[in-house]
C-alpha cells in the first residue's frame, strides 16, 4: 500500500483526496493545507489525518509519495523540497507561470534522479488513451494534421484571470501538452492569433479571450488548437488527428445518450457536460491510478516536469508570436 | 447512517456489497452466504464482517436493511423473513419464477406494510432517469407508442438457461417493468411471437431465443418489445417513446467517443459496452442510493414487490400469446 | 427510346411526367387525364401532347408504356386495357382496396404475361437499395428481425381518409412490402393492435390512426411495423434488420447537414424532410429508371401485380387481427 | 427565357451545360469548344448547336449569357470580350493565376459595369446557403471563430499540379472564399505552415500537399482553414463557426444513412461521397439557378469577379506567410 499525502484543500486537492481515499493499492494518510476549516472538513469526510504546514509533511518518514495541489506559486518550493525528501509526486500544472523558475526547476528534479509527475489530466482521459492506443496500434499511419478544440463554457472571474498568467500559459497550456502527446515528435514553430471577442476590457489586464494556434514540427506535421473562454453551449473539448491512412475523432461528453425530436428541432440532445470537474472526472482518477500503477512497478512516471516546460515554452512563444506577427522558433535546448 | 447486510457473494451481489462500502449514508455490516470462500474474500476486501447463514443474520438489531442478491428461488423465504423482522429490503428480480408463490408473497408483503423495494436496476439507469424525468416535464405530452430492443451479447451457458424460466419470464421481464414504467398506464393485452433463430436446440427445453411482444393499455397506448439472446455487435439497449409533442430516443453506450474514418468506412465507433455489469453499473449505484435516501427520508421507495409480480404476470401473459396465437388479456386483480 | 404516355395529371402523376420528360432513355409522348386544366398545364409545361380520354391512349401505336398515376378506382381497368394492348405498365399502388378484385386483376395480367410493375417506390429508395445490396452481400447474415418506424407528419383530411381503405391498407401497406421485400421470405402469421390516439373521431368511419404490428416467416423470423397518422417532428422513416452477424439501420432525411448547439440544446439538427414528396423523389426517379432499363433490356420488371396484391392481403390480415385479438395466418394461395 | 451559351465541353462545363438544358426558365443555346470531339458529343446529347470558336459566339445576338467553363488562362480574355458585348457571364474559378492580370481584369468589369458572377459553387451548397441563413437569422450571434476542413480524396496528377498554381491558389482558394463568406468581415492578416506530407517529390515542383492556414480580421474574428491533398476515407468538407450565442456545425454527405453494426465495429457509415462533382451536384445546379435568377429579375449577381480577385490575394498572402515564416497584411486597395 502507497501511503500518500495530498497537499491542498481546494477544488483539484479535493478530487485527488477522494481518489486516493477510495483506491484499494494506495492509503490517504492525510491532507494539508494552512487552510484550517477546509482541510479539518477534507480529512473528517474522508477519514484521514489534518495537518496545516504543508512543507512540514515532506519531512514525515510515514509518506511515500505527495499530491501537490495547492496554488500555482507554491509548486517550485514543496515540489523541490518533496524530491529532496525522496517523496514521489504528483503535481499540479502548471510547474510554474515564470519560464525560468520551471527551468531551472526541471532541471533541479532531473539532476537528482526525482520522480515527478505533472498532472496534465487530459492524457489520462478515456478518450485520449482510446485515441493514442489507436494511434500506436497504427490505425491511421502517419499522423499528418491535429485539430483540437478547447472553449470554457464561461470566462472565470476577473481576480483568477489576473493572476492567471493569460490565456496561453493558464488554458491553452493543456492544449499544447496534448498537441506534443499526439504529434509524436516536437514542435518547432509556432504561430498565433489572439483577440478578445468575448469580454473587450481583458485589454486592461494584457489578456485575450479567443485564441488560434499553428504549430510545425521539424517533418511538417501540423496542428491547429482553438481556445475561447466562453462558448454558451458548454464545455467544448474534441481532438480531431488525421494521418495516412484515415482520421481519428473524438467528441463532447453529455450526462445522458438522450435525443429528443419535437416540432421546433430534431437530435436535440441533452447539454455537453459542464465543465472540466465533470467532463474530466475520469481522467483524474486514472491519473492518480497510473501514478500509483508506476510507482507500485518500478515503471516510469507518464508525464514528466520537462513535459510541464515544453507546455509553457510552447505557450510563451505563441504569446511571442500573437505580439510581433511572426511565427517563433521553439527552443528545446532549455 | 443506515446498517445494511448483504445476501449472497455472487456477481451481482458483489456489486451490491461494493456499492454500500462506498456510500457516504450507509455502512455495510456484513456479507451472508453459505459460500464461505466467497463471502470469506468479499468481507476481507470490503473491510465488513462475514456470515454463513442468511436467514440467522435477519435477527440481528444492528442491521437496519437487506440486500438480498441470493439465487432466485431462495429470494421469498428470505424477503418474507426479513420483513417479519422489521428490516427494509432491496431484492433482487424476479420475486420468483412461479407467478402464484410470487402473487401469494406479494400480498404477505402488502399485508404487513413492509418496506420492499424490487432491483429492477433499468429504471436507475441516467438514460432511463433523465427519459422519465423529460416525460414528466411534459416535453413530448401524451404517451403513445414505446419501443424497447433489448438484446443480449451472446447465448447466456445451458444451464443457467435451464433454470431461467425462459426468455420472457428471465430476460424480457426487464422491459416488461420498462414498459410499465413508461406508459404510465397498465398494460391490459399482450400478443407475441417467439423463435429459435440463434439456436434451434432451445426446442429441448421449451425456450426460445428471439422474441416480438406487443403491448396494448386500455386507452389504446401501444408497446413493441423485441427481445434476442444474440447481438454479435454487443449488449443493444435502445427505448423510444413517441408522444402527441414528439419523441425522445436513448441509445446505447461506449466505452470512449472515438470515431474512424478510414479507406474502408468513416464512423466507425467503438463497439457497443460489453453486458449489463458494465452498461448499468451507475444504475446499481443509483439504485441502492434511492434505496438508502428513501429509507433515511421515510419517502416511498420506488420500486414494490408489485411491480416484480405484476412483470411477471405480462411474461407470462406473453408466454400464452406465444403458445396460442392470440392476444392475452391481462389480470390486474393479482 | 422508350415512348411513354403518363396517365393522371394529379400529385404523384406530375412527378412521374417530369421524370420521364427529363429521362436520357425515354421520351414523354403525352399526359392524359379528363381533367383539362390539369393536363393542359402539364403538357404545356413538359413540352408533350395533352389528352383528355385515358382510355383512348391506350390503343395508340406510337406508345410503348404507360405510367398509370390516376384515382385508385380506375387501376384495374386501365391497367388491364394497357396490357390487352401489349404496353408495358408502371401502375401507382394499391391495384384496388378489395382483395378479391385485386385478386382477379393480379391473375388476368398473370395468364397474359403482362409487364406490369406496381410502384411501390420505397424499394426504389437509395437507402433501400444500399440496405437490399448489403442483405445479399451477406454483411449480416441470415435475417432475424426487421423493425419498420413508419409516421406521417400529419393527419390527412378527413374526406381523403374516408376513401382510404383505412391505415392499414392505405399506409401501412407500404411497409408491409417493405417487409416482404426484407424479411426475404413470405410472412405466414399477423397480429395487430390499432388505436385512435390522435383523433378519436376516427371511429365514425371505422378508422384508426395508431397502429402496431408483428410478423412472422414459416422458419420464424419476425417484423414489427409500427405506424402513426401524425409525427410532429415530421415524416419518420426508419428500417432496422437484425441478422446472425448484425445490424443494418437507416435514418431519417434532412434538407442540410446543419447542426446547431446553443446554451438550450447541443445537436439540434434540422427538421425531418416534410414528406413523401420530398422523402422519396430519388426513389420515384429510380422507380422509373428501373421500369425503362427493364423493358428496354428485357430484364424482369423489378415489382410484379403480385407483389400489390400480397401487400394488401396483409393489410386486410392485420386489419382482422386488430378485431378479431388473435393472429391470423396469411393465405398464399391467392 | 434566357438564352445561354456555354464555352468549353470539359468536365465542369458539362455540368454548367446539363443544368441549363434542364433549367425551366433559360434555353441552351449552343456550346462552344475548339475541341471538336467534345464538343459534337455534348451538343447531340443536349440537343443544342455545336460552335468550335468561343469567341466569335461572343458577337451572336441571339445570345444573352455565357457561362465559362474553359481552361484558367483563356478566363480574362473571353470574359473581358463578353462584358464589350453586353452579355452576363457565370464564370469559373479563378479569374487567373497572376494576381495582377487578376486586378486589372476586375477593374476593367468594374468600370465597364459587367455582369459577371464568379463559380464560387460552394456558396449555393445547401448546407453553406443554410448556414449563411442561420448566421443571417442571428442564431449564434456575432461569429467569433470559424474553421473549414477541407480534404481531397486523393493527389491529383503530376501533370494537372504543375499547372495548378499551387495548392493555395487552386485548392485553399476555394476556402478562402468560403472564410470571407462566413467571417462577415475582411481577413487583414494571415499566416500559414506548409508540408509536403502525402509525396515529398512536390518539392520539384515548389509546391505542397498540407496546409494550415490562420486568418484574422479587424475586429479580431479568427478563421482556421486545414487543406490537404488526400484524405483516404474521401472528400472531407466541413465547416464549423462558433459565435457569442453558439455554434454552427456542417457536416459531410454519404450516398446513403446506411449504417452497420458488426462484431467488428459499430456505427460504421458508407464511405463519404467521392468528390466534388458528387458532392457539390446541386451547388452547381444552385449557382445555375441564382445566376439566372438575377439577371431575370435584376437583382445583383451574388459573387462578383473582385470576390475572386480578393480570394486569389489571400492566397498569395499565405503563400507569402509560408516562405517568410511571417504573419502578412492583406491589402484591400487591389
């Protein structure tokens, strides 16, 4: 039995608690966050330990491995800290919104051999491990163009937003990791256009709302990602990859298969699923499942720190290209 | 917190045991079955308290309610038991295969007010809740014709068909409580045919394998049903109701939404969910909940040991159809 | 080139006219109806002769075959004038509503060998014809179960009903050939419920507008048909048919692909085609290809008089069943 | 009635001529080709007079319109010589390959006030006329992003593509019209990534087989157009835009809604229509019918030759972007 810590109370640490609780090859010894009424209310539900210093956790010789699920700005130091300890971890994307912070962060982690994992919760997606199965077993050859969606089905409040580091690193990060998943080889050119089409006064805070992303790898495979931070009809997330030999799709997830035919319409169904605590439920679950599968077996973490660095350089040089024009060259000598 | 035991340590009973472990409201108290290696191992996983014999856990005053998920011909003595003990009780279907034990257990159950709610596990299914709930708003309005394929993967073994009943008082039963559920009036004549178009030796045991039902309620609603013990595409699982307004239409379920277009075909999704453990395991969940909160908020519960007989009575009404060549009137006076 | 004179200047006879006009491999002689205003538009509009006598046309030398598109009543006898004149003949169904009338037609065009093909132009639709082609290609096997979905968008009025024959030999007699034509093997058992859930005034004329029916072939395959008069959300045309290796399923027409997901619904399509006229134009065209390119290469005409008559002893079957609440065995002998 | 001739007997003129010989309110003149075969051939089989000179049929009185259909480089030569006549012209795709003999020509018609409509058929495709009136009805709002997919089912041949243009210029440009129809607004930048992923000998000809393009326009609306040359499961065409209330999906044609589940797959649909001449069948006959629309009614032609001009432009901007590896302005003082 795995004996994990999860640091955080908040909405992701919530998730990730209750799955550990409920794992039968893993034990929740406790939950910790210098939040007192979140974390006391977290641990009596699930039957664990409270503690409130997150970093004094680390030191405990009862602990693993740690779920890092606390705010973004905390990541570096419990991370570090974490692997200096020899915990494994689970951490939370993004690494950090600072490109050199997660740099020489990633590089810390790699020189001393640390087993991290960056939760890109998308990877672990029913569909998505359908849809890279099916790309490994050859289904459609080459892969040639990916095309993936991704819209909000509402813009978050305004103080998230400001310490958000914008749309690319906080929303579109996500796409670019799955955009490296499915390409199968590096990105090395980037173009974009950004523009605020929902709500005009993000220009106050230097941000966007709607975004359009080209990248190139070195063979010319391409991928296109479109981001919006609002889409009335609910949470759109579909990936399209098309190859030599055919085209994979997935779609939207709805509560029921329910359709509905009535005089005004025909195929009404029901509503997508909300958002990404519904749509992803699964994909957090089998995240920490193949978190505790590695470090059960010896086997290797499937995300890695350096995937959470690529994830922001790509989204830093879009950023780059929305602002001169250019597509921008990547740099994966970081 | 509500204390339930559970009867039996087999498939279905498994899920049961699994489902009240997990249930915030509820805590499982034991798993009961003479099968000492089974129940040995579930009590053991589940973390609950063992038994051997049923019917001596019925008197226990920290057991509150029953599960009971027991072979089908034990289902009366326990019910009737647990009921004379006070205890609410979730059965399993069928009451039992003979409509009279089942109609004389059905008054017993009456008589005393006992708390008896049938698993008739389809009416918890989220396509079947989210179908009735949208029938009660009204959205297609007058109820007028239902149609239910309901098909089986494969030819369940000899033996179990042996002693199933047959196709209608076994298999079809589901729909026949689905049909009730959705006219939302009784039905009063039933007419059908029956065949053996997947394995013509079920002669041998009077059984067949591929049936058509017809349903008809005194105002003059009408229901299709149509049964198979085969689909080499999968567990086939469709209803549709058509009404004065329109029609809703549910359909089956996948594993992911992964779609191939290829040289050969385009749209090619993934094969339908395997059988009834993976395509209602929400409605097992859901069930036992409305189990648990009807018992905790003394509401009604939703389901009643009439239901379970008077599903019967209609497979048998249908089994008479098959035999005679003529429409059967039902007997609502049971 | 074929000469061909169309008989009816009404609904279903222009369609006939303008296919003919517009066919490479044909050529529109003339229209005939007593109905002058009609057919004095008609033929202006085609470029043809117009005609006022249908029975006069039938002797002339300069035409070939005859498409029969008028009142019901007048088939058989334009019908058996056509072949005593040795025309070919594509006569619009139902030959007549009186079985025994139909009968002795069917058997006078039998002993003269006559060319007579009945237009029952859903078999000539490019879903039936891909559904028929992928049965004799063997992609499902030997035939199970057929399910037929058959509703009008709307009532038809009231005098029209009057003169119909009734639901079951004036619309369900369409899928009773749609049966025959997909079962493969003649039905030799009905049963039948018919309701009046749309207007219960029906009954003043001994109608219904509800109705359900079930099948079966001597070796015990199975059709169910269900009907309805009225289907708000428009004309619902779908076959299901369910063999040992699978399933094969078509759908229902829109003018567009157009899919619209708003903040209400996601998936609302576009309404169904409105009806037949617009549902089954290809079918009518390829109605008429067929008959031309079988006459001109002297290939079997692909719908025979028999094939009327057999429809409408089914109806008249069903019809029994409905009063009688027994299934009735179908008669072959005819 | 208007009287039409039609230049050019090759693959798409055949289309143009079969539509006008079948359109009820015009007459086809003649056809004209110096390709004697073809056009002898055409003229028999539509029953219209043959001419082998295009542009001494410019000079006929009896002539009141001509619809274009010849080989790209004669396009300005016979359109200029038609609009000195006073004729209407339906003129084919696109005006020229070189964007400034392209500008001085739609300046030339400009001044002279011609009547010239360009061969964009996808805008008369019913899906695009349906989205068109779902955008103009408001239905999602003011568009946000839109995104066109547009795959051939195969590499044209080596001889057809080095005449082309390029991919941009022949293929995209299609698309962009399609953008500039949709955005409701001018793009003023673009950027794009070209691959040479389907055959890699297209370097020899400077040319590519897979492309990404990005559009932006003013007001910060976002167009994503993804080309390529082959698309093994057929003619991929789809559009989709998403606007402030919603979003609008186009989907592709198949010959039929067959659809077949097997224990190999489930849902598996015909293979997608062929290609252009199946899928934009009643775009052609669409485009016909507006062209001739207008002119009898007076009303103005629905594409104009500068929607040809700017469609061209756009696709030299992205050519541009391609090599520069920089987003370009786009320049609407052509």
């Amino acid at each position: 039995m795995l004996r994990i810590a999860v640091l955080g109370a908040g909405r992701i640490a919530k998730i990730h608690a209750a799955n550990v609780a409920a794992h039968p090859n893993a034990t929740l010894v406790l939950v910790a966050d210098p939040w007192r009424e979140g974390v006391d209310a977290l641990s009596t539900q699930l039957g664990c330990e409270a503690a409130y210093d997150c970093a004094a956790v680390l030191t405990r010789k009862d602990i693993d491995a740690v779920v890092i699920g606390t705010p973004t700005d905390t990541h570096i130091d419990l991370l570090l800290a974490a692997v200096a300890e020899g915990k494994a971890v689970l951490c939370e994307k993004p690494i950090d919104l600072d490109i050199a912070k997660a740099r020489s962060a990633a590089q810390a982690v790699e020189r001393q051999g640390g087993k991290v994992m960056l939760g890109f919760n998308r990877r672990f997606d029913p569909d998505m491990l359908r849809l890279r199965q099916a790309l490994d077993a050859g289904q459609i050859g080459a892969v040639r163009q990916v095309i993936i969606t991704s819209r909000d089905p509402g813009l978050a409040p305004r103080d998230y937003l400001e310490h958000s580091g914008g749309i690319l690193r906080d929303m579109t990060i996500h796409d670019f990791d799955t955009a490296r998943h499915l390409l199968g080889e590096e990105p090395v050119e980037v173009s974009a256009f950004a523009s605020r089409l929902v709500d005009p006064s993000l220009e106050q805070i230097d941000d966007y709302d709607s975004v359009m992303v080209l990248l190139r790898t070195a063979s010319g495979k391409q991928c296109h990602i479109n981001c919006c931070r609002q889409a009335v009809y609910g949470y759109d997330q579909r990936v399209e990859v098309s190859g030599a030999n055919g085209v994979l799709l997935t779609d939207n997830h709805r509560p029921s298969t329910l359709r509905h035919w009535s005089a005004e319409h025909t195929e009404a169904l029901e509503p997508l699923q909300h958002f990404f605590l519904e749509r992803y439920a699964d994909a957090y679950r089998n995240e920490l499942t193949q978190f505790i599968d590695a470090l059960n077996s010896g086997r290797a973490l499937p995300t890695s720190v350096r995937d959470g660095l690529y994830a922001l350089h790509l989204a830093d040089c879009a950023l780059e290209s929305v602002k001169t024009g250019r597509s921008v060259a990547v740099n994966y000598g970081l």
